[in-house]
C-alpha cells in the first residue's frame, strides 16, 4: 500500500514536472513566510522551572522565597574594571600612573559616563599615590595630576611604597599575587556606575569606557564589559565565516563535483539542501517553536541529510537509466525504488531526534522538533522538487544537443572492486566480524563512564599560527578578549562581593544543636583551603550566621556578652545554648538576622551561608565538587546542608540531562527496532531482516562514545545533546542498504547478488554522501573554539563510523541472515551464491 501511494505520487512528479515545479514553488513561498515570525531569543539554556525535582533547584528556590534575594543589602552601584597590562614594563611607574589619570580625566569628562557615573566615581592606585603627592586628601584630579607630575620617578616609586604599606585597600587594584614590590605588570581602575540610570545609559557608558581603552591599548589599557565581548563576538562570527565557509564550500563542492561528476546534478542537489533548509525554519516558525543561537545544529545535521538523500536520488536514477531511454521512465524508477529507503530513514531518523521529547531541557527538545521537520522536509523536496527539476533541466539540455548519460558513483573501474571487497569479507568471514565488532562497539560503550564531564569549554584564545597566516581573508585575525578574559581570571579577584560568583549553602533541620556553627565554619574552612573562596582587600568572601553575629555584637555589647558567654573554647564560635543566642541575634538587629536564619512561627527552621568564589564557569566542574564537600562538612546526625548556587545548580543540571541522554538513547534504540522490524514486515515480508538492520544502530553508539573517549571530548550540555542525535545519523545508512538488499532479492536476486547490487551501488552513494558531510563537518576544526571543535568531532565520528558499520559488519549480519532464514534463501540461491564466489 505505501509503494502504491508513493509510486503514484512519484509517477504524478515525473511525468508532470513543470506543474510540481509551479506548485512547490508557491507552496516554497508559503512556508517561507513563516521565518519572519521565528522566536530567536531562547539561548542553550533552561530556567530552574524545567528541573524542578532537582534538590539543588528546589534548594535554590528555598532560599529564594525564604532569604529573598539580598536587594536590602545591594546597592544601585555596578562596578567596571579598566585594567592596565604592561608585560615589558612597570604598571606602577610614574608614566603608567599618569596614564591612569588621564585616562580618568578623559572618561569624567565624557557626557556618557556622566550621565550614568556613580556618587563613588573612578578610583585607582594611582589616585592614592597622587593624593599622597599633592598632600591633600580632597585633591581634584587635575591636582592629582600636576603632583604627579611634578615627582620624579624615584619619588612616585617610595610613594607607591608608602602607599602599598599604609593602605590595606591598595591592594584590591593589583593582581592578587601581588606582594610588597613598588612594581607590577598590571593594575586596574574600578569605575563606579548608577544602575538606576537604566539599561541604555549604561550601554552607552559601557561603549565610552571601551572606545577610549580602544585609544589607549599601545598603553595596555582594555575593559571587557558588554561592549567589548559584543565587539569580539562579531568579530569571531566574521572571521569563523571567512575562514570556514569557504573551506566547507569547497569540501562540498569538490567532493560533489567526485560524486557526480555534472555541474548540473551539483547545482539542482545544493538547490534540494537549501530548501530543505528554508523549509525547516518555515515550520518552525508556523509552529511558533522556539530557534536560538544553537539552532545552528539542525542547519548543518538537515543539510547533511539532504546531501544523502541527494546522492541516493541521483545514483539510483543513473542506474535505472538504459542507453536508449529517455528521462522521465529511469527517474520515475529509480526515485520509486530509493523513496521507500528515504522514507524509512525519515521515519526511523525522526524516531531517534523526537527521543529528544523525554528530555527535560527545553531546547534540547525544540532541537529534537527542528531536525524532525528538517527531515521530513528534505523528503518532501527530495521526492518532489529535486527529480522535477532535474528532469527540466536535463530535458532541456538534450533537447540542445548534450548527452545527460552519466555513470552512477560505485560502478567504476577503481571504486566498484573496492566496495565488492566488503561483500568478500561478509562471505568469508561473517561470524569473525560480527565478534570483533561487538567486543570493539562494547569497548567503546564502556567509555561512557570515563567520559570527562564539563558545564562550560571555554576557548583559551590561543589561534595556530598556520591559521593566522593563510592568505587573504581566510587568515584568522585573533581576537585579544579571549586572552584576555584568561589574564583577568587568573591574576584578578572579583572588585568586590556583588561582582563575584556566589555560592550559597542552606543548613536545614536541627540547626540549634551545639555544634552546628562550628561544622559552618569547618565546611567554609574545607572551601577555602581550595582556594575557591575570595580573599582580596574589601571583599567579603562569606556571609555566614557566625560572621554577620560577630559583625552586630562589634555594635552591640548586650548580644556581645551573649556570644562570650555561649563560646566554651574561645574559638570566637558560639557552641552553646544556640537558640538563646539566635534570639538576642534577632534582638540585636533582625534585619541582619533575617539574612542568614530562618525563623517561622518561633522555631529556627534553617541558616544560610553565602560565599563569594574566585571562580569562573570554567571552573564550575570542579568548583560544584569541592562547595559539595564543604557542604558535607556543614552536616550532622539531624541536619542536612545543601548547596543552591548557580554552580551547584549548573552541575545537577548536567547531571540530570546526561541521565536524560541515556534514557533518550535507549527509547530511540528500542523504538528504532521495533519500527524497522514492523516495516520491513509490512514492506519486505520479514520482520527479521528489520530486526537485523536496526542492530548496527547500537553498534554506532558504541564507537562513537569510544571516539569521544580517544578525542578526550567531554560531555557537555552541547556534546550530550549530540549524543543523541547520533541515533538519528547512524540508522540512515543501513536503511538503504538493508532495503536495497530487500528489493535485490524480491526481484530474484541470490542473495549475493543483493549483497552485490546493495553494496556497490548503495555503497557508491553512501560514500558520497559521507564524504561531503564528514569533509564540511571536519572543517568546523578550523575555528579555535573547544565547543565547536567537539561538536564537529562528534558529528564526523558518527559519519564515519556509521559508514564503516554499514559496509563492513552489516553485511556480513546479512550473510549470517540469509544462511538462516530458510524462507527466503533457496538451494538454488545457495548454489548461486557459491557459484559466485569462484
């Protein structure tokens, strides 16, 4: 029934060509209509509502609704760092010193930051030697800077002396290694701007305080606020488009220049990719799904896909053609012959990417939605647009004088003996085969456990020198943000507590038993012995309930007496009498309290502990780690302590989906099965052969888990969404290959001879589509992005390994199955075969 139906549909598309053409292009023009109403603000992320079961977002809106969100502490201050860098020189020289001022002097006076500057306005080391210059305290700038001046160098170098000395706070604008030297390769001007001012006043400062360390880079100065990472990132999407684009231009065009060997046939199959493309976000569109910045994933994935369905078309109709026939009958033929194959591959592949639906991050599942309409709509163009153009344009060429005759990829004098070797190796050698792959592809699937894990790959700036140096615009011009995010994270500590990544822990239970400060403070000691904690001058790197209480009782002597006389050891830590103390805290000063203990209806419910950390979401894999064993430290017998941070968060979070990953993977595998078993019974009269197609799928997964491992490719929020779709690639090839065998043997076929027919023509195309998939995904190597680099290495494995499977183990489960089911391999065909292989 479903050949019929698309039979008729092929025979309608064939014969009446330039209607459809007519047709698919209005209806192009419908679906494309939708792009505009495309929501392209979601972003590779979720909210803490898509993991609601987790304990460290239940934690984390614990504290939310019960600590609210410190507003009462913050202020409307928002601080921006301008850092000095002189690698050759002295950043606290005289020269340098004056610089700062100037550079001070230049960003007051700009209208821009004016309007948006702080009451605490611009400060620097260099303010506090020049005060000291001047001798006086209230010293205007430009007195700053003629004391300055007027110094020489000896005596602004015992002034920096001076100053690093007497002043505790000096050291907050020097790296964080800095020790006692009047000298320094770096230092930084913290700017203080009016949050209240709005949004657009302080992008406007923001683009002000980078145009103007613009000016003074030759100096070393540079600020990496919004501005600056906005400029970097248009600057890396053009250098990634220079670069890559047309690298995988080429690889695609070369290779499919290789495969079909027909300007015509490259032009109408690029033509086929794009509208599945333009279909894709079409749909997506009119279906109001969500498309962010990651949708990049379904682009390339849809694109390769219809790269393959482009050769499968194109190669069977080449085969089907007879040197005396004319267009429409070999491409009616040979489009009904490979349809049922794409059609299974649709259905199978879209199988494998609505797996994605199990999983709880939404974009994850928006991407499973976008590559399932992605293929559906290559199917459509492939089996509609694409052979009625073709027959168009060839028509008319012929009709001009030009032979449109070509040789079908895999038939060749080199290619075909190549391929034919595979089915060698089947008859041979089955049941060696199919041992050595499943002990390799169980290997590989082992690895899963030693798969680093990561939140975040962050690109080191580093860019080969052999990239920089290609010719022309393909030269990778690097960018200095990337580098110098690098040098900020590790010489700097956050400017103060509101710029830091915080982490906070929330004690429940019995959080008025004697020892639960003093189990606060060794799980906050365990944290900073890591050196996670922030420790520069002016910075609080914990707020807990001991040092908020040590903090009251230095203004209060009443709640004073009462922490001396609830600390047995004299360690400065009340281990007595808790709740006595918890209600002079509240007594002394309940604000304060409220922040840091939870108190409902008279009874102490929990304590939280709130650490300022000297870390990045770089650092977020082994950060969660060691805030998880200062947690543990905080716990007891009848009382819990959990972490709730971003950090913790972000952890759990990767945790559950790439548990969720695993399950996915399992769906698909099993659904994929038990939908190939039925169709090749509906479609082939034996739902074994089915069986026996779908098991090299579980074999892919195997290998490419087992090249994550040997690339040393982590899972990531990006590469275990990639796992998954990895299903959808690897059923594609053995689905034509399994189904041209089908067809081979009911046409009367032995079964070699299927094999035959299977491998070295299916196999032809598969090759082709292989190599142009895998040789433009291999050029996403080029950009020097860790994320990026993992993401096309995974994609290229899966390829490649899917090819392999299809042509070295499926075969020989095909030999095995053959010499099995009696009911379709004859005495007669047994003799065939043998006869073959003399």
């Amino acid at each position: 029934m479903l050949r019929e139906k698309l039979g008729s549909a092929i025979d309608a598309v064939t014969e009446h060509n330039r209607a459809t053409l007519l047709v698919l292009i209005l209806l192009t023009g419908l679906v494309a209509a939708g792009i505009p109403q495309l929501d392209t603000t979601s972003q590779a992320g979720g909210s803490a509502e898509d993991f609601q079961d987790l304990e460290a977002v239940e934690t984390g809106q614990y504290i939310q609704e019960n600590y609210g969100n410190d507003s009462r502490e913050r202020t409307n201050r928002t601080v921006r760092s301008v850092y000095v860098r002189t690698e050759d020189s002295n950043a606290l020289s005289k020269s340098s010193l004056l610089d700062g001022l100037q550079y001070q002097r230049a960003i007051v006076g700009n209208g821009s930051v004016q309007a948006a500057l702080h009451d605490d306005g611009v400060r620097g080391i260099e303010n506090l030697v020049a005060v000291r210059a001047a001798g006086d305290a209230n010293a205007t700038l430009d007195e700053q800077m003629r004391a300055l001046e007027n110094a020489s160098a000896a005596e602004v170098k015992d002034l920096v002396g001076q100053v690093l000395a007497e002043n505790p706070a000096a050291g907050r604008f020097l790296p964080a290694d800095h020790g006692e030297g009047t000298s320094s390769n770096g230092r930084r001007i913290l700017v203080a701007l009016d949050t209240g001012v709005g949004e657009d006043r302080l992008s406007e400062a923001d683009a002000a305080l980078y145009g103007t360390t613009q000016e003074r880079s030759d100096a070393g100065f540079f600020v990496l606020n919004a501005q600056a990472y906005n400029d970097a990132n248009d600057h890396y999407f053009s250098e990634m488009v220079e670069l890559v684009v047309p690298v995988a231009l080429l690889v695609i065009l070369t290779v499919l220049a290789f495969g079909y060997r027909d300007l015509v046939d490259v032009v109408v199959g690029m033509a086929g990719v794009l509208l599945s493309v333009l279909w894709t976000f079409g749909l997506l569109g009119w279906l109001g799904v969500e498309a962010g910045t990651i949708m990049i994933v379904p682009v390339v994935l849809v694109s390769g896909l219809s790269i393959d369905f482009g050769f499968h078309v194109f190669n069977r109709y080449r085969e089907q053609r007879g040197a005396d026939e004319g267009i429409r009958a070999p491409m009616s033929r040979g489009v009904r012959l490979v349809a049922t194959a794409l059609f299974l591959v649709t259905v199978t592949a879209s199988i494998g990417f609505l797996a994605n639906l199990v999983n709880p991050l939404p974009v994850i599942r928006d991407i499973g939605i976008a590559i399932t309409l992605g293929v559906v709509s290559a199917l459509f163009i492939f089996l509609t647009v694409v052979p009625a153009l073709k027959i168009s344009i060839d028509g008319l060429l012929e009709r001009v004088g030009f032979d449109r005759r070509k040789r079908a990829l895999g038939h060749g004098t080199y290619l075909r003996p190549v391929l034919a070797s595979c089915v060698t190796l089947a008859k041979r050698a089955a049941p060696a085969v199919l041992v050595l792959s499943v002990l390799v592809g169980a290997a590989g699937g082992l690895a899963w456990a030693d798969l680093d894990q990561e939140s975040f790959q962050q690109a080191d700036g580093e860019v080969a020198e052999w990239k920089q140096n290609l010719p022309g615009p393909l030269g990778w011009e690097p960018s200095d943000v990337a580098e110098q995010q690098q040098y900020v994270d590790r010489a700097y500590q956050p400017a103060n507590a509101d710029d830091a990544m915080q982490s906070r822990i929330l004690v429940e239970g019995d959080v008025t038993a004697p020892d639960t400060l003093e189990a606060i403070d060794a799980g906050v000691g365990r944290i900073d012995e890591s050196g996670l904690l922030v420790t520069e001058s002016g910075v609080r790197g914990e707020r807990s309930p001991t040092t908020v209480m040590t903090r009251v009782a230095a203004e209060n002597e009443t709640f004073a007496a009462v922490l001396d006389r609830s600390d047995t050891d004299g360690d400065g830590i009340p281990d007595r009498n808790l709740e006595r103390v918890y209600d002079a805290f509240y007594a002394a000063d309940s604000a304060a309290a409220e922040r840091v203990v939870e108190r409902r209806g008279g009874e102490y419910r929990s304590l939280l502990v709130t650490l300022s950390l000297d870390a990045s979401y770089a650092d977020a894999t082994s950060a969660a780690a060691e805030i998880e064993d200062g947690a543990a430290a905080m716990a007891g017998d009848d009382r819990t302590a959990t972490a709730g941070g971003s950090i913790s968060i972000n952890a759990a979070v990767l945790d559950e989906i790439i548990g969720g990953i695993v399950l996915t993977m399992a769906v698909a595998l099993l659904a994929i099965a038990v939908t190939l078993t039925g169709a090749f019974r509906y479609m082939h009269g034996s739902a074994t052969l089915g069986a026996v197609v779908a098991v090299p799928i579980a074999l892919v997964v195997g290998l490419v888990i087992g090249g994550m491992y040997l690339l040393a490719i982590p899972l990531t929020l990006l590469t275990a969404l990639l796992m998954s779709l990895v299903i959808g690639l690897g059923v594609d090839y053995n689905i034509h290959i399994g189904d041209r065998f089908a067809d081979e043997l009911a046409a009367g076929a032995s079964s070699t001879e299927a094999l035959h027919a299977a491998v070295t023509g299916t196999g032809g195309a598969l090759l082709g589509s292989t190599l142009t998939s895998a040789g433009a995904f291999a050029t996403i190597a080029l950009v020097p992005n860790p994320q990026l680099e993992s993401f096309g290495g995974i994609v290229v494995v899966a390829l490649v390994t899917s090819f392999l499977v299809s042509l070295l183990v499926l075969p020989s489960l095909l030999v095995l199955w053959s010499r099995l089911d009696t009911g379709t391999v004859t005495a007669d065909a047994e003799s065939e075969d043998a006869a073959s292989m003399d």
